[in-house]
C-alpha cells in the first residue's frame, strides 16, 4: 500500500463532522469512484468504540477498492482494524512512538504547519505529510491559514522524498490557485462530502490535478 500511497494525488477524508456513521461506507465508495487514491477516518470526540467499529466498516470498502485506509488519532484501533496507515497531528507524540504500537510496515502520516514541520517530519521518518490549512476551514476552528507562500518550498524541501498532500480550506473552485503555488497532491473535505454526488465532486478534483 506504500506504493499506492506515492501514486495517490487525492487525498480523501471521510469526516464525521460532515458524514453520518450510517453513510460511512458510501461515502468512502464515492470517494474511491471518483479517484482518491487514499481514504482516512476522522471521527474527532467520538466513543473509541464506535470509531473502531467504523473503521472495521471502512477497511472493508477500502480493500475492496484496492486503496490504502488510514485512521486518524488512534493507532492502537488502526493496528487491530488491520488499517493499512494511521495519521497523527504534531502534538500526537512521535513516530517511534507510534511504531512501538503498530510495528515498522504500516504507514504514518504527520501534520505539518511550516516548512521546519514538513522537513523534520521527513527526516523524522514519516511516510507522508499533511501541509497545511492552507485557508480558514470549518474543520479546524480557529486555526487561520498558513496561506500559500511556502508550498513550493515544502514540495522542493520534502515533496521528492515523501507525498506532501496540501490541506485546509482546498476546494474545487480554489484549486488552480493551490496548484498554481506548487502544490503536487490535496486533500480535499468538506467541499467534498458536502457535494450532490462525492464520486462526481472527486472525479472533478482529481481531473483539475491532472490538469
């Protein structure tokens, strides 16, 4: 799956802040339709119990869809759902504590905020970063965006070694402006999941990458 991981241009999140638990699936099946090549669940200030039974749900659709399957914050649920990655924020602790839970295979992913995150986490030994938020988002309340001005650098910095996936406030109508500023890989929530169908709003995202 780390090979599928650096393949990956469109980076999926299926967010229970926007996504019922009963539509988990479906979203996660429009999702890879549609061209995200990976699919994370991000259920924040929910019952570890139900975010384990609704990453059993989605490790399932993921493998169907041949796609690699992250799960954001636990990794002691990513290890017994058989996720094939988990992903963890810069307060989250460090990789080698992480892989002392899931072992030396799975994948990990760090968010990073700056250029000296991007780079530390790299030498650090993640398989992928988060960059970002970009712009204001409702997913992250009261964090302001970084702005654009140092995504070339983090993918000049970082980009050639590990996939940098840009992240917050990413739309399909600011798009061209993302990529315009370097950026290589997105990842793209709630103008996503918020769409009529996930699969077109992803096949749209995906076709303006290729672009």
């Amino acid at each position: 799956m780390k090979s599928k991981l650096k393949c990956a241009t469109f980076y999926g999140i299926v967010d229970l802040g926007y996504v019922k638990p009963e539509r988990v699936a479906e979203v996660a099946r429009g999702l890879i339709e549609g061209g995200a090549g990976v699919v994370q669940l991000r259920a924040k200030g929910v019952a570890k119990e139900e975010v384990e039974e609704l990453a059993k749900e989605l490790q399932e659709v993921c493998r169907e869809g041949g796609v690699p399957f992250i799960v954001n914050d636990y990794p002691e649920i990513a290890l017994r759902v058989g996720a094939d990655g988990v992903h963890i924020g810069q307060d989250d602790g460090s990789l080698a504590g992480v892989r002392e839970v899931v072992g030396d295979e799975m994948i990990v992913g760090r968010s990073t905020h700056s250029p000296a995150q991007a780079e530390e986490a790299m030498l650090e030994g993640f398989d992928y970063i988060g960059f970002g938020p970009l712009f204001p988002t409702p997913t992250k309340q009261g964090r302001p965006g970084i702005g654009m001005q140092d995504v070339a650098r983090v993918q000049s910095l970082v980009g050639g070694k590990i996939p940098v996936f840009c992240i917050g406030g990413v739309r399909r109508d600011n798009l061209s402006e993302v990529v315009a500023a370097g950026a290589k890989r997105v990842v793209v929530v709630s103008d996503v999941l918020l769409a009529d169908s996930v699969c077109e709003a992803s096949s749209e995202v995906v076709r303006k990458l290729n672009e």
